[in-house]
C-alpha cells in the first residue's frame, strides 16, 4: 500500500488498472496511441521495426534493439550466403512459388485463395530479399 503511494506521487502509476484509469480521459490522441501500442506489445508478445535485422544509424547492425558485434554480423552473412547457394533453399523457393501458382491458378474460388496465393509468392520473396540483402556478392 505504501507503495502504491509513493508512486502516485512521483506522478506514476500503481497498477495497470490505474493507468489505463487515467489514459482513458486523455486528451491527447497521439499520446493514447503510443501507450496502446506499448500496452498491446506487451501483452502479445508482438513484433515491431525495432525487434527485426537492420543496419544502425550509426553503422553496425541492430537485431531486437541490440547492437551485434562484428563477429556476428559475419558469422550472419556467412549463414546468408550458404543458404542463398544451397540446393534446399532452391527446392524451398520452387516449392512456395509453385504452391502459390497453384492456388492462383487452379485452385482459388474467391478472393481468400488470391490474397493467400500472392501472400506466399510475397513470403518467398520476402525471405529471398532478405537473404540477398544480408549476404552482398
């Protein structure tokens, strides 16, 4: 109790309850939707631009918001050219791109299969993209 207390007069917030008390009647839409998002992150476990492999601003690269060292970033562009150059990932790519063919072409009944079909053609480009992106000849 003496907790909770002390961090309201610090200007905080006990307990979710609380907060979510006191952003309801927030005038600011922008602030309300930061604090959603955060809220909804944390609850789900959800995926954001900070958590996936990107160059830093600064040089380097940053995977989940962390910096990785060079010895990482390497040992990732090695990996990256492997499976660009491995046999598996050439059957994989003809698989998904067959698949998603297939379900255009052959199979699809209602603009549900389209969508699903371009979004697997989109998944394999999305991992080839990637990969190519990760490992420059």
């Amino acid at each position: 109790m003496l907790r909770a207390w002390i961090i309201e007069k610090l200007g905080g917030y006990p307990d979710l309850d609380a907060a979510i008390d006191a952003i309801r009647f927030e005038p600011d839409a922008k602030h309300k939707r930061a604090i959603l998002t955060m809220t909804v992150k944390r609850l789900f476990a959800t995926i954001g631009p900070e958590d996936i492999l990107r160059e830093a601003p600064e040089g380097g690269w940053l995977y989940q918001g962390k910096h990785l060292s060079k010895a990482q970033v390497a040992t990732l562009r090695d990996e990256a050219r492997v499976i660009l150059k491995s046999s598996l990932w050439k059957v994989i790519q003809t698989d998904l791109i067959y698949h998603s063919m297939s379900k255009a072409w052959k199979e699809s009944e209602d603009i549900a299969d389209l969508t699903a079909a371009k979004l697997l053609a989109f998944y394999a480009d999305i991992v080839n993209t990637r990969l190519k992106r990760m490992a420059p000849e």
